[in-house]
C-alpha cells in the first residue's frame, strides 16, 4: 500500500465517500409474519358482502319475535287472569248490584255489625220462603266484631247474604274489591233458576283476605258455619238464618281465604248489561279454557271474536269462531279495559289490549300460530328498512375503500 498517514490520498478519499453515502441511506426494514386481515380477505368478498350480510340479517330478523300491540275482543264462558302490576298497588274488580251472593272455601268471615237477629228454624215457612216476625230473636252483639267459622270443612260449609226482602225489589251493592298483584281470578258464568244463566263464579287465588262491602242490611245464611262466642238461642243447627245490619262507616265484611282461594257466587239483580265486573284491569297472563264432563280443557269461546292490530292490520288479523282455542303469551302492559255479561245471559264479553308476543290458537287438530317477526315490521316500516340498507352499504363500501387506500400507500 502507496498510503500515509497525513498525506493525501485518492482512494482513501473515495472509501471515505462510499461509507458516508451508506451511512445516511439507512437499510429498509423488512417484517416476516402474516399478512393484515384486509390484505387476506379477497376482493371479491368484499364486492359480494353487502349481499351476504343482508341475507344474514333477513334470516336472523325471520326468526326474530317481537312483541305488537293488539286489541282483544271475544265472548267467553270462563276467563282466568293473573293480576298484574299496577301504579297504585292494587286492582279492583266487582261493583254491581245483586240479589243475594254465596261465600264458600272460607275460614273465617269477621265483620263490625250494629244489630244482629237470628230466625228460629221450626217457623220458616216453605211458601212464601221467609219467617214471621216473630221468629226473629235479636243477639247481644254489643258492637263487637264478629266471627263466622266452619263447623266441618267435609260437608262444604257457605254463606249465602241476599236482600231482606225475597223475591222483592230490594238488593244488594256489591262494591269493587281490591285484588292484589299476582293473584290469579277466575270469572265464569253459572247455570242457576231452572238451567238460566243469571249468575257467575269470582274466585280469588293467592290472596290471604279479600274485603267484601255492602252498605245494605241483609240476611245471612250460614249453612255448617257457626256465629264463634255468641250463643246461639237455637242450639247447635246445621243452618241458621241472620239479620245483620252493619254501620255505615264499616260497612265491610273481611274474608279469609282457604289455600284453593275465596269463591262468590254472586246473582245479578237485573240486566247483567250495566256495569262492567271488571274495568281497566292489568293481567299478567289469561286462559280461557274450561273443564268438559270428562274432565278434559277446552276452549271456553263461545259466539264469535277478533284480535287485530291497529298498527299492523295485514298481519294480525285473527278471527275466533266457538269453541276455537286461544293462547296469549308473554303478555306485557297488557289491560283488560272491560268485561260486562252479555244481556241474554250468555258469556262475558271481554275486551282488552296491549303488547303480546305470540297468538296460538286451534281448529279441531289445527295448532295456528300467529306472531309478528322484526322481518315484517322491517318490512312494513319504509325508514326502518332505508335504515338498515344504508349501514349495510356503508359499512361493507368503507371496507374496501380501506383496503384500496393501504394497497396504494
């Protein structure tokens, strides 16, 4: 080698160049694994997604129910309801006026009377089917309250309260009870007088105590129950009949229920097509289905009955014929604006509405389901569907202007 130290030399001033040109051009970094998800999707899936992900979303919107308001109009022998939640705690059903009503599967009845007489049994007089006045023998009751009890549960003990006068104009108000939330009532109408339908059943299940108020004076019948620590004048009867009188400012009297629930089995007055038995009432769930002679349920519909939906009039138009099966499930905010026993006796008209997820009902052997699946409210809703079209195609377009900006970058 031709160099020395502090003497100009031509190659070494050229070595000196090539490593200064390498040192500012920094080596390009290269990166082994695998590639990013949108370099290994194929371009042809991204042009073909917004049909796939819409045919997904139809198939999941197709077996998607959802709930539609409805309204329920039908005519029915027995309805059984479960009460639902209310904004003031509790519901009311009742108010009309009766001639008599009779009080069974009870342990005890309490009420705060001012005047009791009791009849003597041997005048009861078969024709006219009252007493003389001189069979009624008054009760030291000394405004206490008294206690009706069951002498023997076996022999289906009741209590029968009607109007004083049998037969004749007086009668009885029966005012709205209060039924708590959760407790299950059963309307059903009843054959009395000679096979008419002048009657109906109330029972009340799941509820410990139901009020009962009247402001008239009127007869009770206890029939195997027993006034507890009064002293009869008659001894020990399997009948005895009652005068009661109770204030104005109580007139109540407090039932307790045995564990099958509380049964009125009250007798209207006159034309069943005043008042309605139930008014604005909230359920939970409602069955109307009833016992046959073998012991069987079935359909408890009589006369003919709609459900229909305002909102979706095409597809929730059911029409009930007798005798045809119905089931309401997964009732929410659902109200029954009225019940009224129809002028001629037969069956309760029963009309309600709220939100019901699935209508089944039947035809002989024919189960029919009726529901509403966000598919179809997808498709009767013009901006629902614009809605989901447009998310559709935007997000599938966003992603291949993604994967056109990194490839060119």
């Amino acid at each position: 080698m031709d160099w020395e130290a502090g003497v100009e030399h031509a190659g070494f001033a050229q070595l000196l160049k090539d490593v200064e040109r390498l040192v500012k051009s920094p080596p390009k970094l290269v990166v082994y694994g695998p590639k990013p998800w949108w370099k290994r999707v194929p371009p042809m899936w991204l042009i073909a997604s917004p049909a796939v992900l819409t045919a997904v979303i139809v198939v999941g919107l197709m077996f998607w129910s959802i709930p539609a308001q409805v309204q329920v109009e039908l005519t029915t022998e027995r309805v059984e309801i479960t009460i639902g939640e209310t904004a003031q705690g509790e519901a009311r059903i009742g108010g009309l006026d009766m001639q008599s009503v009779v009080i069974e599967k009870f342990a005890t009845l309490v009420f705060e009377p001012t005047a009791v007489e009791v009849a003597d049994p041997s005048q009861y007089r078969v024709k006219t089917d009252d007493f003389p006045s001189s069979a009624w023998k008054p009760l030291n009751v000394d405004g206490s309250k008294i206690t009706v009890g069951i002498k023997d549960q076996t022999r289906h003990p009741r209590v029968t309260v009607e109007a004083l006068t049998a037969g004749g104009p007086d009668t009885i108000h029966l005012d709205p009870m209060a039924i708590a939330p959760g407790a299950r009532i059963t309307l059903e109408m009843r054959k009395v007088h000679g096979g008419t339908k002048e009657g109906f059943t109330l029972q009340v299940a799941g509820q410990k105590t139901v009020t009962i108020s009247m402001h008239n004076p009127f007869k009770l019948i206890a029939d195997q129950a027993e006034l507890r620590d009064i002293p009869s004048p008659f001894g020990q009867q399997n009948e005895l009949t009652y005068r009661v009188t109770l204030p104005e400012q109580a007139s109540w009297i407090e039932a307790t229920a045995l564990p099958e629930g509380l049964l009125l089995s009250p007798t209207v007055a006159a034309s069943p097509s005043g008042s309605p038995l139930v008014s604005g009432l909230p359920v939970a769930t409602m069955d109307f289905t009833k016992q046959n002679a073998y012991g069987e349920r079935v359909s408890a519909l009589i006369g003919q009955g709609t459900i229909s939906s305002k909102e979706y009039p095409n597809l929730i138009s059911v029409a009930l014929n007798e005798g045809e099966a119905i089931g309401l499930e997964r009732l929410d905010k659902f109200t029954i604006e009225r019940i009224t026993l129809q002028p001629d006796g037969e069956g309760m008209k029963v009309l309600g509405y709220g939100l019901v997820k699935q209508v089944r009902t039947k035809r002989g052997e024919i189960p029919i389901q009726h529901s509403l699946t966000a598919l179809d409210a997808l498709w009767h809703s013009a901006r629902l569907a614009v809605f989901v079209a447009i998310v559709s195609a935007v997000f599938t377009t966003s992603l291949g202007a993604y994967r056109l900006w990194k490839e060119f970058k």
